[in-house]
C-alpha cells in the first residue's frame, strides 16, 4: 500500500492483472484495489496503450469491482482512439465491460430484492426493530435455499450512453476492417472467435448485433445466432445472480442444478455427440470417396492394357 504512488501504468496493470486472474480480493488490504485504481486514473493518457484498457477491464470484471472513475475515463478514451484497438483487444474490452455492467446490476437487483423480503417479513410478523436482524436472516435463508431461476431484469436501461455508444462503435469499426480487408493489417485478426465474443458482449448487456452478423455472413464468416447465444447468456446470468445472493447472504453454494443448468449441460453433451458423429461421416465419407477413385484408376489402367 505505501509504495502504490512510486508504481507506474504497467506496474499498476500487473497488480490488477495478478488479483484479478485468480479472482481474489485481498482480505487483508480491504481498500488495495480503490487504492490501485485511484492511481491508475491519474496516469491515464489518451496515448496510453490499448492493451491496458482491456487487461484492465478484463481484471475488473474477474474481481467484480466496478471503480466508476476508471471505468468512465477508459470509455471515454476508448471512444476517442477507437481505430488504435486491435480486434482482439475490442473482443476483450467489450467482454470486461459486458460482465462488469450485467454483475453490477445483479448484484444491486439482488439487494433490492433481499431489502423488500427482509422488510415483508417485518410487517408481516410486526416484529419490533429489535427484531430486524433475525428478519433479514431469514429473508436471506430464503434466498439461498431458492433454488428456482432468479428473474433477471432488463439491464439496457441503466447502460450509461457512452458505454453504449462504445458498443456501437466497435461493432461500426469491426464492419470497417471487414470492408478493407485486403488492406488493413487488423483483418487477419477479425476472425469468426473475435467477432462471436463481440457478439455475445453485445448481447449480453442487451445490445442487437445483427447488423455485425449479417455484415460477417456477407463475408463468408458464419456467426452464432442471437437465439442460441441468449440461450447460454441466461444460464450465465442464473449462475452470476446465485454468486450475488450467496456474497450478500453468505451462504454456500447450492449444490442442485436448476432445470436450466441440466437442460444446457444435456444439450451439451447432445451437441458434443453431434459434432463426433458428423465427424465421423465426413471421414467414413472421404475413405468412400478415396477408394471409388482408387477404384475407377485401376479399372482405367485395365481397360488401357
């Protein structure tokens, strides 16, 4: 803590780097993390490399912390040197932010919801105030022995404007790239992995890239579709807000999957079985294809003879 002030930019990013990869807080320095961004947010320049703002984002995003004041100043310089980023560093800052936004609103969303069960059951039992703390303890016992899929509010409309315009604009720049792709050195980089992260970001936080998609499949690059993305995107959400009720609670994780996590995890192995026998077919289907030209080529040398 007493040397965070003599660390510069890179310094700082390895710090936030290295907590945020194993996704710990350090309990002992409860105020490290506000101690590093603050120090962060005065060496921000419009020159600093793109490569921080999405490392950055990205470890944020792991810890679940959200310094309003770094994140405002990188958006903002994000916006304004938007064809500095590299495909792969648009893809990891958008994600960051996507995550940041959707666990943010979760966790205050849970809060709330905790707050009103905790104050029903005050007036339902009209207990006195001495009686508060056994209240909340069972509106939070209630919510972590709820099993059932959490209802996950609308995020878009507490998306600040800049950080959707930020959204717009990497998918415009993404579009651009696509547009010269015989000349511009990113186009290699924008490939089908980079632009289904951007696309799952987007939707994510309750933005339609199907102007991306469509853009993509003009190009021959075939994207995955919004109905399939938003099927993971809602299990990600119920596992993101069971995290939430269990930080506010304290409880453990529930061990019983929900109808959702069973359903996704059955039709991910009926995918993963899918995508095994098509491969074999394909193979069984080239070797049937190699020996009928086999086949036709000595019956050609016969037939010379």
């Amino acid at each position: 803590m007493a040397r965070i002030h003599t660390l510069n930019v890179s310094e700082l990013v390895v710090v936030l780097w290295s907590y945020g990869i194993f996704q710990h807080r350090p309990l002992s320095e409860p105020r490290l993390l506000d101690a590093v961004s603050a120090a962060l947010v005065r060496q921000l320049r419009p020159g600093t490399y793109m490569q921080t703002y999405s490392l950055v984002i990205k470890a944020y995003a792991n810890l679940r912390y959200w310094p309003e004041s770094v994140l405002s100043k990188m958006v903002e310089n994000s916006e304004a040197r938007i064809n500095s980023f590299r495909p792969d560093e648009m893809a990891a800052l958008l994600y960051g932010l996507s995550h940041l936004a959707v666990s943010k609103h979760i966790h205050q969303q849970e809060e709330r919801r905790l707050a009103m069960q905790a104050a029903s059951l005050s007036s339902g039992s009209g207990n006195s105030s001495s009686g508060t703390g056994s209240n909340r303890a069972a509106a939070a016992s209630a919510a972590s022995t709820n099993h059932s899929p959490p209802v996950i509010e609308d995020i878009s409309p507490v998306l600040s404007p800049p950080l959707v315009q930020l959204f717009h604009s990497f998918m415009r720049q993404c579009m651009r790239i696509m547009d010269d792709a015989e000349s511009d050195e990113n186009a290699p980089r924008l490939n089908y992995k980079v632009l289904n992260s951007i696309v799952f970001s987007c939707l994510r936080v309750g933005q339609s890239p199907w102007m991306l998609i469509d853009y993509a499949e003009s190009r021959g690059i075939r994207l995955i579709q919004p109905g399939v993305a938003m099927a993971k995107l809602n299990l990600e959400r119920e596992i993101i807000a069971k995290a939430a009720v269990e930080a506010l609670t304290g409880s453990a994780p529930a061990s019983p999957l929900t109808g959702t996590e069973a359903e996704a995890m059955k039709a991910k192995k009926r995918n993963r079985g899918g995508r095994r026998l098509r491969a074999m077919q394909r193979r069984l289907a080239a070797e049937s294809e190699e020996e009928r030209q086999t086949a036709a080529a000595e019956e050609a040398g016969s037939a010379a003879l």
